[in-house]
C-alpha cells in the first residue's frame, strides 16, 4: 500500500496568520487530505486531515485537527499512523478536535479559511464543501500552543490531489 505522507511548505514563517486555500480530489485513491499551520520541523506542527467518506476508512473522527508532537518524525511510520488513528497517541499527535461530520467526497471542492494568532492565544477554522459551510470551530484566547511562529502547507498521503488559490496574509500584532 501507500507508505508516507507528504507536506508541502511555504518558506515564510509566520507568527499571526490568516491561511485559505481550496482542494478537490482528482484520483482514484481514498486516503487522507489535508492542510498544516504553526509547522515548526518535521515532528511539530498542527493538521487538519480528513480522508475520502466511505467504506474504506471506517472512522468515528474524519475531520479532525491535531497537534503533532512526535518523538520520531519521518525517522518511522509511527508518526504518520498517529496522525491517522482515532486516538491520541503518546510521543506523536493528540486531537484536539473532531467535529461530526463525514469525510471528503470526490467532485466537491472544499475550502478552508484558519487565522492563527499565537500571539493572543486564538485560532478560527472554517471549511466549506462546495461554498457551503461544512464545520467552523474558534478558540478564544484559550489556544495554547508553545509555537509562536510557523510555517504552513499542504498535506497529502498517497493522493493525486488539485490544491488551488491558497493565500496567506500575515496579520500583525496589535
């Protein structure tokens, strides 16, 4: 089967950033799609993945976002099982959220639109399913992360995926 995942970074690092951009699935395969932001190396970043709806990945969290941490990095699988388990995982992801909802379904484009603003403790991130809003979640001043700045990108595991329009704005400080 398919054996590793993929990002693909922009070079900036940011500290407050609002991050959008869109994807639709363009091959045959089912696995997981998705985007990274506050990436710090290969091992510390935040996710939020979901993988094709359906039989094949019979989850109760498709969506979901995750706070990676790994002890491992790319050095093993381990840290890309984690990111697709279920479960918190110790030494590699926890989940820090899981809206109810299915997966990605093929011929829909999904938008996402996240502002990171480590620099007051918040985080909005909302998704769309072909313009029309699929989950939204924002913390207040209560997202504590110790990265306060980071990279984002594009996540992809054994996918043929069309990422488009993807922007970033960096929001200063007040």
């Amino acid at each position: 089967g398919p054996c590793c995942g993929s990002v693909a970074l922009g070079s900036s690092r940011f500290q407050d950033v609002e991050f959008s951009g869109s994807f639709s699935n363009i091959g045959g395969d089912d696995d997981w799609i998705g985007f990274v932001f506050g990436y710090q190396d290969i091992g510390h970043f935040y996710i939020v993945s979901a993988p094709l709806a359906g039989e094949s990945h019979k989850t109760p969290k498709p969506w979901r976002l995750t706070k990676v941490a790994s002890d491992t990095g790319n050095t093993s699988d381990q840290m890309m099982k984690a990111i697709m388990s279920d479960e918190d995982v110790e030494g590699q992801t926890s989940i820090l959220l899981s809206p109810s909802t299915q997966g990605w379904l093929r011929d829909k484009v999904y938008t996402w639109n996240v502002t990171h603003r480590p620099s007051i403790n918040s985080l909005s991130i909302a998704i769309e399913e072909d313009s029309i809003p699929l989950w939204s979640h924002e913390w207040e001043h209560t997202f504590l992360g110790e990265e306060h700045t980071g990279r984002v990108g594009l996540f992809t595991f054994s996918q043929a995926v069309r990422f488009f329009s993807m922007k970033t704005k960096k929001i200063c400080p007040l």
